[in-house]
C-alpha cells in the first residue's frame, strides 16, 4: 500500500479538473488496486476493505462528505464497484486461458483445479452468461467476441442496479431519472471526452463539486443539514427567505424569492421555463448540451448568494454542521 501514499498529494491541486483527477486515479491506483484481480480469491470482507478504499479516493477526488451514497460516486465518477471489476477480469482471464493450446501447462493447471472451477461456475451464474461460455468453449465465439461480451453484461447488470438504487434514495429522489439519463449516455456527454464522465467535470473544481453535490443530494441545504439533526423534514425551513417552505433543492433552484435575481440570469438561459414542468427543469440544468456550461457557472452564484444571506441573517451560523453531527438521519 505504500505506492498509494503519493497520489493523495494530487488531490489539492486545484490546477487539475476532476476528470484529470479521475484519469490519474485510473492510472497510478486503480491498476494497483486490481493487480492479480484475475487469480486472486476473496471473501466478501477482503472485497469490502479494497471497496472502502476505492470509494474514499473517489469521494476525495469529489470532495464529498461520506454520507453522500456510494451509488451517486460510482455513477457520476463512472467507475464500477471492486467486485464486480474483480469478476470482470477473471471471466477475462478465464477466457484467455481457454484460448489456450490444450498441451500448455497453465490452461491445464486452470481446468484440474476445483476451487477455479467453483469461482468461475459461481460468477458465470451471477450474470447469466451460462450458455455464453459453453459457446465460447465449443469454439463459436472468439476470445474478442467473449471479452467485448463480458464487458457488456457486467456494465449493464451494474447499470440496472444503480438505476434501481437511484429511484428509491431519500436524499434525491427528484434528481434520480436526471442522473439515469446520464448513465445511459442519452444526452450528458461531450463527444471529445474518452473517459465518458459527465461534461461538469471539465469545470472549475468550486464549480465541479458543486455541480456534483447538488445531484447527489450532499449540497447543505436545510433539508440535508437538518436531516442529522433530527429535525422533521416539514421543519427544514428556507432561513434566508419568509415563504416558509422546505429547503431543498427545488426550492434553492427555482423558488427562494430572497435569489430571484440570479435566478433570473439562470432562467434566461432556457426558453419557456416558465411553461416547463419541474423534471424538465432539471433535464434542462443538468442535460443541456447548449446551456450547461453558462448553467453551471450560474448555479454556483446562486449558491454563493445564498451563503452570504445565510451568513448575514445568521451570522456565526456553521453551514457544515451536519458533518460533525454523531445523530443518525431520521429521513
């Protein structure tokens, strides 16, 4: 583990984007993180230790609080969990194996071995692909054929279950089709962009996290902060305005009349908003390929509005309190 030690040095740098950031963790960590992940035998314990370092370095690199869930870091960041990026390269390795001349000793040592045979019957089944290897080892698939198939299937499974967990988090549930449509590349992404992380990641790094945390429901609004206070949500109540309602991110986006000027820049930007619906105001911040740059930028002085009130109204008042809260969440 001491080759990990140099790569949190990286991460204040704020001459680097996030996406830079993640294109790093890929390569000095990730590597090292499934080094032997074909070969190697684990226990749902050992998978969760490697998992509890993976998600740290990703929420570093997004500079966001550990109560923000695992599934918003792994489908914003585009990376799959440990075990199933374990899984991944032994279906890889197990068909490279079987490419194999028959008379080398490896692709032998590989079919005499029970415990191989078990793990492989055991991941075969966990994604269906059953019939696809007895395919592949009857020779109607080529070992590309297999790879670009593996990789697919994993991918897909993964996506149906983030999709799953999305639509049934407290934190965001308004955000959660917003963050499927990104997942399922329908219309986030740059076209220059390898890495296939969304376009907000190009951006400033105040900004990117921001963009970031506003998605995931981590942004401390009322509703978040007061969440680990134990307050009723009906209680979380908007402290730079007299409407009375919750503060949540609607209301932050589009109703606190205390930042209708800056709301008024950010609604110029889009034709007919006052005729959109609330989830079509959403798709139109976080997936407008036109506007989200000029969006973006615009949010985040909405956000710094909203602090300079809040501190004004309140002043001393700790907007991060929610962090150092022992209670648990009553959502």
């Amino acid at each position: 583990m001491a080759r990990l030690t140099p790569f949190p040095k990286c991460l204040p740098v704020r001459e680097f984007s996030i996406n830079q950031k993640l294109e790093l963790y890929n390569t000095m960590i990730l590597t090292i993180l499934k080094y032997g992940a074909g070969t190697v035998q684990l226990n749902d314990q050992q998978y969760h230790k490697i998992e509890l370092i993976h998600l740290k370095a990703l929420r570093d690199i997004l500079r966001t609080r550990s109560t923000t869930i695992n599934d918003a870091v792994l489908s914003e960041t585009r990376m799959l969990p440990i075990k199933a990026m374990f899984e991944k390269e032994k279906l890889q390795l197990f068909g490279n194996l079987f490419s194999l001349d028959k008379k080398r000793l490896v692709r032998k040592l590989f079919l005499s071995s029970k415990i191989v045979k078990i793990d492989l019957n055991e991941i075969l089944s966990n994604y269906s692909l059953e019939s696809s290897w007895k395919k592949y080892i009857n020779g109607k698939m080529t070992p590309l054929q297999w790879k670009s198939l593996v990789n697919e299937t994993i991918d897909k499974i993964e996506l149906v279950r983030i999709k799953d967990s999305l639509s049934k988090t407290i934190k965001c549930p308004e955000l959660a089709e917003i963050n499927l449509r990104i997942l399922t590349n329908e219309q986030c992404y740059d076209n220059h962009q390898s890495s296939r992380v969304p376009n907000y990641m190009d951006l400033s790094n105040n900004v990117a996290e921001f963009i970031f945390k506003l998605k995931a429901g981590s942004l401390p609004l009322e509703v978040e902060t007061q969440r680990y206070l134990n307050v009723p949500r009906e209680n979380r109540i908007c402290k730079i305005c007299n409407t009375g309602q919750v503060e949540d991110i609607f209301h932050f986006c589009f109703v606190c009349p205390s930042l209708k000027e800056e709301r008024d820049d950010l609604m110029s930007l889009f034709e007919r908003a006052d005729e959109m619906s609330h989830l079509d105001l959403y798709r139109s911040l976080f997936c407008s390929s036109t506007n989200f740059h000029n969006s973006s930028l615009t949010l985040h002085e909405l956000w710094k509005k909203r602090n300079i009130l809040l501190f004004t109204k309140s002043p001393g008042i700790d907007t991060h309190s929610a962090r150092s809260s022992r209670l648990h969440p009553i959502d």
